[in-house]
C-alpha cells in the first residue's frame, strides 16, 4: 500500500487531510491484485496528547465494496504506550481495542 496527498492544519492540534491510495498484491478486501481508493479525513487532538481520527475511505476500481468509514481514539498511557479504541464499518461494525507499545 502506499498512497500520496495533501493536509490541511487549521490549528495546533486539528488538520484534515486527502489521499490517493494504490495497492498492490492479494487483497483479501476484494479479491483483486490491485486497487485504489480515495480517503479524507480530520486528526484532532488535546494538550494532554488524547487523540481523535476520523476517516472516509471509496475504492474506486471495485464499485461493489461499500466505503469504509473509521473513528479511532487513541488515549496516551506513557511515552512509550498508548491504547486506542476504534470501530470501522464498511458491510459490517467491526470493533478492536489496542494497546500499543513503541520503542527506540
């Protein structure tokens, strides 16, 4: 996968943003070797580091795929931890809960 495009920063801790996304292999989504879709979407955050995403995602070689739309919270723990909820729904919700573990 890989994709390009363009954000806009409309304070400190908010920017939307637009891509073009191009993949490539065996794509379990649609059974196809290749795709691509367009995306947008808004990042806003707080001071204290709680983030929210919001994204929008359209395939555009396969009509048949609903569009995919994504909310996710991402709630820091420590500088190296943080643990996010998020639900994405295309034919169906699907729900996960991550804690995540970064280091250097």
């Amino acid at each position: 996968m890989g994709g390009a495009g363009q954000a806009w920063q409309f304070s400190n801790n908010t920017l939307a943003y637009s891509l073009v996304n191009g993949y490539l292999g065996d794509l379990a989504k649609n059974s196809q070797f290749y795709d691509s879709s367009v995306e947008v979407g808004i990042i806003t955050g707080t001071d204290s580091g709680v983030k929210l995403k919001a994204s929008y995602e359209k395939s555009f070689l396969n009509a048949k795929n609903p569009a995919q739309t994504k909310l996710e919270l991402a709630v820091p723990i420590s500088q190296d931890i943080d643990i996010r909820l998020a639900v994405t729904h295309a034919n169906s919700a699907m729900w996960q809960l991550k804690l995540n573990y970064y280091w250097q």
